[in-house]
C-alpha cells in the first residue's frame, strides 16, 4: 500500500483537527474556563526561584 501524502491532504488534516478542537472548546467551556482559572490562580501563588 503506497500512499503519497499531499499538501492538500495535510490541510484537510489540520482544517479537521483544528474543527474538533473547537467544537470540543464549544462543548466543554465552562470545564475549560474553571480549569483556566484553577490553573491562573495556582500559577500566582506559586513560589519560583531561579
């Protein structure tokens, strides 16, 4: 089985998983949103040193 991978099958590719992560985004927002701000809120109060 020879498959030849195209520019064009590439876009589709991406144009698809670009599509889920977006209806995925649309469908879980409010998970998406508490988890942002869990994750921001964790992020100030954390005490790095370099």
């Amino acid at each position: 089985m020879n498959i030849k991978i195209t520019g064009k099958i590439i876009k589709i590719f991406l144009l698809g998983t670009f599509a889920m992560f977006i209806l995925i985004l649309i469908v879980d927002w409010n998970e998406f949103k508490k988890g942002y701000n869990e994750g921001i809120s964790a992020h100030k109060t954390m005490n790095v040193t370099k």
